[in-house]
C-alpha cells in the first residue's frame, strides 16, 4: 500500500519522492553520468555488442521485475544488444533489496558471471515483489542454482558486499537514476538514450530498432 501511494502518477516505475531530485521518467538526460562499462559489471549478451542497456535496478520492485523479463526476451531478438545490471536498491521502498543485492554477489563469488544471471533471475522469479520475499529464499535459491549454500550463507552473513552495493548507487545518483527501473542505451560506449521504467517490449525494441 505504501508503494502505491509513492508510485502514484506513475505507473511505469517506482520513483522516490525527492523534489530536489529529477523523476526517473524524464526524457532530459543530456548531462547523466555512465560509469563506463568495465570487468567488474553484470554482462549479459556479447561484451563486444555495439549496443548496450544498462540498467539500474531493485530486486523488489515490481516494476523490475517485469522489465526483467522484458529484456530478457530483448536479448533473445537482438544478438546485437547486451545488458548491464548495476544495483540501484532503494531502501525508503524496499527494506529487503539491499540485502538481496548483497546475495547475488555471493553468488557471483562462487560461480562468476553465470551464477549471478542464475541466481538474480531465481530472485526475480520468485519474489512476489515489495519486501515479500522470504529471507529463506535466498539460501533456498543458492541451493536451487547449484551454489553452495554454507559458503554462501558465511558470505551473506559477513556483509562483504555492502560497500559495493552502495558503489552502484553511487554510480545511479550520477546517472541521474532516482526511480527503478532506468535504463540508458550506449553505442559502442557512447550514451545515446534511455529507457524510463518499465517499458513494454514493443516499445524497447522500437527504441533500439531507431539507433542508426
């Protein structure tokens, strides 16, 4: 309920209400700040691709969720097109995200690049989305992904990955992110556009289908 009365005005992503801040949902983003993409980030698709989607995301947003989805399904149709996920928790909705961002990490640890797309999408898959995930769930999809779990769980314990999950806010507040989901499209490493929640299919690959 919470949610809703935040999100209301704006069915197409969670947007904290901050008027010293932009709305995710501008179309202005001449002057937001790309961390460049580097070996550290989540890649999906060909690193070399000439486009790439970066986006900023909360595993309990529910918005995300569904633009998970979504790009999943764009990468299935644009061998050209890779995605970036950085972590953009947003802690005044989301209680929750921060440590299930900490939790793919954990997962990254054990299995690299493979285990963290693995395990984020178990995430994605089960939450029912605004704080609803059980935090059983996590040790429970860490398992289900073939990770080990008492390894994972001293990881997710342990708090290691904190300074980095904060690292990728710190990134989203320069890239003007102040809602979930917000996506930028690069061109062989130039910023060229971006996409404002939780677009449908459609409207993603009509954006990318514009790129020259």
């Amino acid at each position: 309920i919470a949610g809703a009365v935040l999100l209301k005005g704006n069915t197409k992503g969670a947007v904290v209400q901050n008027a010293a801040a932009p709305t995710a949902n501008t179309a202005d983003f001449s002057d937001a700040i790309i961390e460049p993409i580097n070996a550290k980030d989540h890649i999906l698709g060909d690193k070399n691709a000439k486009i790439v989607v970066v986006e900023y995301s909360d595993i309990e947003c529910p918005f995300c969720k569904v633009f998970h989805a979504t790009m999943h399904t764009v990468l299935k149709q644009r061998s050209d097109v890779a995605w970036v996920f950085r972590h953009y928790p947003i802690a005044q909705l989301h209680s929750k995200a921060s440590h299930e961002a900490e939790a793919t990490e954990c997962a990254y640890e054990q299995g690299g690049n493979e285990a963290f797309w693995k395990y984020i999408d178990r995430l994605f898959e089960i939450t029912p989305s605004n704080n609803g995930l059980e935090e059983k769930e996590l040790t429970n999809s860490a398992q289900f992904t073939g990770l080990n779990t008492s390894s994972f769980y001293t990881c997710l314990q342990s708090g290691k990955y904190k300074d980095q999950i904060q690292n990728d806010i710190d990134k989203g507040v320069k890239a003007k992110v102040n809602g979930t989901p917000t996506s930028y499209v690069l061109v062989n490493g130039k910023l060229v556009g971006n996409i404002p929640g939780a677009q449908p299919l459609e409207e993603v690959i009509k954006r990318l289908n514009a790129i020259k």
